[in-house]
C-alpha cells in the first residue's frame, strides 16, 4: 500500500454520493482521505498482516457432512398456527397489506 496517494477519486465519490462539493472541500477531503491511507500504512506495516484475511495461524476450517435426519412432524409445527388450511397444511396469516 502506497505512503500517500493524491490521486483519490473525491469528485467521483461524490458524484455516485450524489452530493456537491465545493473545490475547498474536495480538496479538504482529499487532504483527509490522503491522511487516512497513509494511517492505514502504517498500521498494514506494523502489523504485518498475512494476505489471508482469516489469518494463518488459524485452523482449517472442516465442514460436516450432509446427513438425513428426521424433520419435525406437520401437525407438531402447526399445533400452534392460528389457522390452517386443512389437508394443505398451509398455514393462513390475516392480510396486512390491504
């Protein structure tokens, strides 16, 4: 990461920002996001972060396997429905949008 950079797009940022800046603050801006970078240099350096982001002194992540169980029966999950549609096991919610 470079020490400084100059050439940060304020104007384009606050173009997609849909804001208007005037040239003192785009370049008070720029002045602040230059400041910022250089920040986050410093602190990138000292660190000396690893590239992954999970870190690398970390495990490796296992992941299960899928396996089948048994669900939850209908009537179970519909015991406390306020009203269902009978045989589709629907269950029927009072309309909110009218």
């Amino acid at each position: 990461m470079p020490a400084e950079r100059e050439d940060f797009p304020i104007a384009r940022v606050a173009a997609l920002a849909r804001l208007r800046l005037s040239p003192s603050e785009e370049a008070l801006y720029q002045a602040q996001i230059a400041q910022i970078l250089k920040f986050v240099g410093q602190v990138a350096a000292a660190v000396d972060a690893p590239e992954d982001s999970r870190g690398a002194d970390r495990a490796p992540v296992i992941e299960r396997s899928d396996e089948v169980k048994p669900s939850l029966p209908a009537e179970a999950a519909l015991a406390n429905a306020p009203d269902t549609a009978g045989a589709t096991r629907l269950i029927r919610v009072p309309k909110v949008i009218g």
